[in-house]
C-alpha cells in the first residue's frame, strides 16, 4: 500500500499528508455517520436509513436514489457521499497491521487521543505460535479504533492483515507477514480478523471494524535491484498459486469471514491482479464467497495504465478493474475515468450498481447508517480505553511469547540480576524507540527501550557502537573498552526502514556494514556471556556468530513493539522462558547471491540448480530452520497415538479398484469426513516452567512435487517444570494432508505419509 511514487514525488507526498493534519486538527471531535434522525427526521422516511429492514432492501433503496455522478463518487476511498441524502464523506483508508495506525489518511492521533498502543511487527507475534494471541491482539486493536471512531480519529474500514506468503528473505515488507508457511498464515489471518471484526453480542453479520486481506496475490517484491512491484509481472504455477500464494486469503474469507480483499499492483501471469476477473470475480467471490468488497492497492488502476501500459485508455482500465469485479479504488483514478467509460458504452452502470452495493453493504454492517455510533453498541469505548494498563501489557506479553532463542551456551542466559554488576549494552539498536516498531506503525502509548528495560535490571555502560545500523565506521576501541568493563555483554543489531522496508528489498541478508566485525571485535574481549539481539524483520546471515563460542547467546526480537525493550529484559533475565519459534527459514548469504529473487518458483529445479523456496521445498543449507527456537528448559515428546493404517471407503465401482491412483482428489465422495487422532504426551524435563508449541508436520508419498514436508498443525502448551501434557491432533485426511497437483486440484497422495513430531517420526499408509 502506501502511496506509489513516480520518480521524485516522496516528498511531495509527505507535504500532502502534513497539509492534512492541519485540516483534521481543527475539525471537531465527533464521529462521521450517516442517518442523523436527530439533526435531520425526515431521514427517518428514508428505507436505507430504516433499522427494521434488512440490509439488502436498504442497500437497494440507497442505490436507486443515487445519480450516476454520486454514484461515481462512492467508488473511491475519499468517498463522496451524498450531501442531499444526509451520507457525509467517508475516507475508507485506515490501517491496524499491529496496533492502529496513521499510516492510512482516515485515522489521525490528535488529542484526545494522541497514541494507541503499538503491538509487535506482525512476523514477531507469528513466532508465537499462539493462536489465541492472534486473536486476543486483534480485539483489543479493534477496541482502541472503535474508541477512536466515536471522536472522529478513525474510520471503521482497516486495510489489515497483510497475509502475503514471505517467500523470500530479502522482501522489504515480510515483516509486515506472518511468515513462510501458508498453514501459520492462515491461521494467523483468520483469528486476526476475528479479533478485528467479530462483536461480543456474536451478531455474524454486523461488525465491529471491518478488515482486509491484503495483497491478493504473489506479491513479494517490492524493489529489487530497481525492479518495483508496480511493473513486476509474476510467474507463478497454478500448483504454486494454490497451495502457497492463495491459501492465506482463502482461510482470511471462509474462515475469517473477512469484509475485504485488496488487489496488489503487480501482474500475475501477465495480468494486473486488480483487472483479472479469474482471481477476483472467479475466485475470492465466486469459489470463496466473499461476503464484503474487493479494494485496489493505492492507486493500483493508475498503475495499470500509466506503469504496466496494460489498457490502451483510462476508461479501458476503469470497465476492466469494475467488470473484474473491484467495488472500491483505494485513490483516484475511478473518479476521473468510471463515468466516461459509461458515456463511451465500455461500462453498464449496472456493474457500478454492484460495486457500490458491496460497500455500502459493508458500512451497513458498520452500523454506518444506523445513525450515531455512540448510540450503539461500543458507543462507550471513548479515549480512556486507548493505551489502557492491560492493553500495553499485553503488548509486552506479545512481545515475550514471540522473541526467538536461537543460540544459548550453558551458564549464558537467563543472566542472574544478583549476580551482574555492570552490564554493557552496546549496538545502534540499544537505544532506539521508533524502530522497535517496525512499518505501518502508529504513535505508541509509551515506549520502553531495550536499554531502558535493562536499565530497570541491572546496573548498565551503554555505548551505540556505529552511528545507524547502516554501520559504516563503527567506533570498535571506545565500544570494546566498555565492554572489557562489564560482567556481560548484550549487543542490539539489526536493521532499521532504512535497511528493509516497503520500497526496498534487501540485496544481501547479513548483518548490514560492519555490524558483524563490531560483534566479533566486543565479544573477544568481553569477560563474560555476550548475548547478540538482532532486531530485525528479515533473517540474518549470522553464521560468524553462531561459530563463535565468545558470542555465548542469540536472540531475534523482531521489530518487538512499544515495550520491546521490557520484554528484551524479562527474557535476558529469566523473568520469561523464551518460547518463540521462527516463522521463517533463515537463509545463508549463499542463497542471496544465488536466487534471483524475482523467481516466483516455490520447488527446486535440477536442470537450473534453483533451490526452492522456504522449508517445504528448499533442500540446501540453512541458518536456522523455520519453527527453531529454543527454551531455557527442554521438552520431550512421545507419540501416545497414530494409526498405522488408514484407507478410504471406496464405493466398488470407483476407478481406483481398477486403474492403480497415486492420488484421490479432495473433491471426491469419499474424501469427506475422513479423519483420525494423533495423541503426543509431552514433557517439560526441564527446570523452568515454560511454553513449548509442538508442530505436527508430515511428509506425503513424492507424487506431484510435493512438498518434501508441511505443517498439519501446531499446538502451543504451557507446562511447569517437570509436568507432562497430552496434546491431540485431530487430522482431517483431506484436509490436512492434501496438496495441489500439477495443474490446481488438490488431491491426497496415497501410499506412505510420514508424520514429524520434533525427533520423532511415524509412518502410516494410506490406501484404498
Ligand atoms: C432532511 O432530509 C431530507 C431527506 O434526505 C431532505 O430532503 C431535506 O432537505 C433535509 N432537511 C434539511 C433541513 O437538511
Ligand atoms: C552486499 O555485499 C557485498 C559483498 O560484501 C557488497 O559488495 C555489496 O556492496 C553489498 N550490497 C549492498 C546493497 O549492501
Ligand atoms: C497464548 O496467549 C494467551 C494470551 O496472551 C496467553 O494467555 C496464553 O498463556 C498463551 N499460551 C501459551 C501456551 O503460552
């Protein structure tokens, strides 16, 4: 998202929105809405206005009552409205990617309410593993805007969650993600928009803020080299398409019943995805149902015309995205273009009747035209519900269940707060604030910094190191010689926006400048434990520090959120055992070099020496391994139960008595209801109670290209030292052990699955 710039518009773009401020300040703090019987009760008479009816009836006397030129005006996401029917301007643009955001120019932080509190990048709440998480994070984001909603600060339309697949390590906004594995993605997408949209009343239909699941589809690069999303064309495999790029936007609609899907700028086999009536039209409305409305990427149809030059006109590219099925054009580009692609006969208004039908539907659903939201229910929720006491400790929570442990010697972490007198905090991340949060970000409610939240410990020497993470000369003598001072050491790296970040990919994935020698350097002369923290959205080539034994310990924050600092300390002390897991793969620098990252192919190829993508197909060597993670204490798993046989229930006369099937499709008869239990008891063996997330994965028989393995499930389980638990897997065969074929159908290989459960493994056969 965010605004696409041609040549040297950025700081154009930033005036605009500093203009827009100034308007918003001065305008009063009340909520937009339409149906103001109050001001107004004539509007009473009105059938759209008329809570009785349902939501269609109202929709369609809304419609009918429009002109062409209105109708136009509510295309777009600075919607008109309808001065003469009482509809005042929406601004439909708003975000929430990790807590509520300005980044989208519908919502603002001024008084009364000048921050909301800022969780974790989205690929550090990933690494949770912890479901209920997701969705516990998205209510209390949802809470906070309807909170700023009700004085006129926010919208009720969130262009949240990104669900794009990280499919490379050098993707500038994987961490806006939920990572690598289309399983954690949509189970993230789905209990995030949950958290989002679903009200305490549990009325299914209305909600609570609307969100969105964006970008539909294969969209993961943003700038390469100087290649930019707006003009990349996509190669992707149907089998590609539908086991890894769409299966997150799939679960965000059926399971999540999102209200929206956006469209990203790029093409995808040589069609914008936004003017594509297979992927809109055909799939997210027709296979998936979407019951809401499709939005572009900002402004994705000016890119269509003026960066792909895919249409001949401007009206041409306004039929096409509206015939393809797009209701809502985040920018301008249909209110200039929409009405003469009428006038010229390319476009049947009726199409705008659709579009247009979808989102006012969805701002029904809003309570939009119900009159005063603070006559409604969350009519209460007003700045005091923003930046609350739980609120900002749930985010240090998220914070803590999502840092990873990747390296851990004995005797270095947790460090003792008794036993260190002096510890030193050296790197450009030590003391940051703003970069803790990662992008589309909002204003915090109050930051804790990780020196700060070590400060709060132990007595510390603080010294940054380098000047920015970009680390080009980096201060090694003044930085080793407070380090030689200290008991221990803890170095804060990483990157920044200015190293990953929408609009930059990264070309290499070590740590950037001279980060690494400045490590080296400080842990050879430290006297006791070295922890090296990496702040960061991408994985880091860290082999150099991995090999070193003076770097006794590893940590990967993420961008950890407002409190990522207290968080940091409450691990690094042992206030919290690390449970966090890596949603991603983290490649060395060899892959890099290697893979042209423009390369959509999620499986090797041999005959090029192309290596696959991600820990379902990529055989080479790695960093660490997606799901790595480790604990102050150790968990042991044992399998309790697994069948050894399951077969299908074939009816006689089906073909695969007679012809000998590798597979069976999912859509067959006999795929329905077929299910069993995988029973793990698993055990704390350690000393420290702790969180542990078990992950079920299976590798199917090699028909297909199949994955070499995939995720069936995870389970996260909170057990104290010393204590056991039953864990249980309910593995529906045609669901979960499925893949895509060749040519899109998913199918069930039969023959002999292996299931995973860390060292453990079981093999079954399943036949017919
Ligand atoms: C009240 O609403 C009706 C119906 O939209 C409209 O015709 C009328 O002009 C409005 N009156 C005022 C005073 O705004
Ligand atoms: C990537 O690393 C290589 C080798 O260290 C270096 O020459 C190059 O400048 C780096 N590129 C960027 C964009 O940092
Ligand atoms: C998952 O997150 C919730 C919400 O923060 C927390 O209460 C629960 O303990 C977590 N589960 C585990 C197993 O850590």
């Amino acid at each position: 998202m965010a605004s696409k710039n041609r040549g040297n518009s950025v700081s154009l773009i930033c005036f605009l929105f500093f203009e827009f401020h100034f308007v918003v300040i001065t305008a009063q703090n009340t909520p937009v809405f339409a149906c103001d019987i109050v001001k107004n009760s004539s509007m009473a008479n009105l059938a759209f206005c008329d809570r009785s009816l349902d939501f269609k009836t109202r929709v369609d006397d809304l419609v009918k009552r429009l002109t062409l030129q209105e109708k136009i005006g509510c295309l777009v996401s600075g919607s008109q409205g309808s001065q003469r029917l009482g509809i005042p301007f929406y601004e439909w643009w708003s975000e929430a990617l990790h807590g509520v955001s300005d980044v989208g120019v519908g919502t603002k932080f001024v008084s009364p309410v000048p921050g909301a509190t800022s969780f974790p990048q989205v690929i550090l709440t990933a690494a949770s593993f912890n479901v209920t998480l997701f969705q516990t994070i998205g209510k209390v984001v949802s809470t906070e805007a309807r909170a700023m909603h009700n004085v006129g600060l926010a919208g009720l339309t969130f262009w949240s969650p990104n669900v794009n697949i990280f499919r490379d390590p050098r993707w500038g906004r994987g961490q806006e993600t939920p990572g690598e594995d289309p399983i954690l993605s949509s189970k993230y997408g789905a209990a995030y928009v949950r958290g989002l949209q679903d009200r305490d009343d549990g009325d299914e239909v209305r909600l609570k803020v609307a969100a969105c699941c964006k970008h539909y589809t294969a969209y993961d690069v943003d700038n390469w080299k100087g290649i930019e999303r707006y003009i990349f064309n996509a190669q992707v495999s149907m089998q590609d398409l539908d086991d890894t790029f769409n299966p997150p936007f799939k679960s965000c609609v059926i399971d999540g019943n999102v209200a929206s899907v956006m469209c990203s700028y790029n093409q995808v086999n040589g069609k914008p995805t936004c003017g594509d009536p297979y992927l809109l039209k055909g799939v997210i409305r027709g296979e998936w149902k979407l019951n809401g409305y499709i939005v572009s990427d900002c402004d994705s149809l000016d890119v269509i015309f003026y960066n792909q030059h895919f249409t001949k006109t401007p009206e041409e590219t306004a039929a096409l995205a509206i015939k393809s099925g797009l209701d809502l054009n985040c920018g301008s580009f249909l209110s200039k273009h929409a009405e003469d692609a009428v006038k010229k006969g390319l476009l049947e208004e009726s199409f705008i009747d659709s579009a247009i039908s979808n989102n006012f539907l969805t701002l029904m659903r809003l309570g939009f035209f119900d009159g005063d939201p603070r006559k409604q229910l969350y009519g209460e929720l007003g700045p005091k519900d923003v930046c609350t006491d739980a609120h900002q400790e749930l985010t240090r929570e998220a914070a803590r269940q999502g840092i990873v442990l990747l390296k851990n010697t004995p005797g270095s972490l947790p460090l003792s707060p008794t036993a260190i007198k002096s510890l030193a905090v050296i790197g450009p991340n030590a003391d940051v604030d703003h970069t803790m949060l990662g992008n589309y970000e909002g204003k915090p409610c109050k930051y804790v910094k990780p020196l700060q939240g070590l400060t709060a410990a132990v007595a510390t020497l603080h010294h940054p190191g380098c000047g920015n993470v970009a680390c080009s000369s980096p201060l090694i003598d003044e930085a080793k010689k407070v380090a030689a001072a200290a008991d221990a050491v803890v170095m804060v790296m990483g990157t920044d926006q200015s190293i990953e970040r929408e609009s930059l990919d990264r070309v290499n994935i070590t740590l950037p400048g001279q980060q690494a020698l400045l490590v080296s350097e400080v842990a050879s002369v430290s006297r006791g434990p070295v922890i090296l923290v990496i702040m960061s959205g991408g994985g880091m080539d860290v082999q150099f520090a991995k090999d070193n034994p003076k770097v006794t310990s590893i940590l990967w924050v993420g961008f950890p959120g407002e409190k990522g600092g207290a968080a940091l300390a409450d691990v690094i002390f042992g206030c919290y055992n690390p449970s966090g897991r890596l949603p991603m793969t983290w490649y060395p620098q060899s892959y890099a070099d290697k893979v042209a990252m423009t390369n959509m192919n999620m499986r090797p190829d041999p005959a090029t020496g192309y290596p696959g993508r991600t820990y379902r197909f990529y055989t080479g060597p790695t960093i660490y391994e997606f799901g790595y993670g480790l604990s102050y204490s150790e968990f042991s798993h044992e399998l309790v139960r697994a069948p050894q046989h399951v077969s299908f229930p074939l009816e006689e006369e089906h073909e695969c008595h007679s012809s000998k099937c590798i597979s069976l499709a999912v859509a067959d008869q006999s795929c329905k209801n077929l299910a069993f239990d995988v029973h793990l008891k698993v055990t704390n063996v350690g000393k420290m109670g702790g969180s542990h997330t078990v992950f079920l994965f299976s590798s199917p028989p090699s028909v297909h290209n199949a994955p070499q393995k995939h995720l069936v499930g995870f389970e996260k389980v909170h057990l104290t030292a010393q204590a056991e638990g039953l864990v249980k897997f309910n593995v529906d065969v045609c669901k979960h052990l499925s893949m895509i074929d060749e040519l899109g159908s998913r199918k069930v290989a039969l023959g002999e699955h292996v299931l995973h459960v860390g060292n453990l493994k079981h093999s079954f056969n399943l036949n017919i």
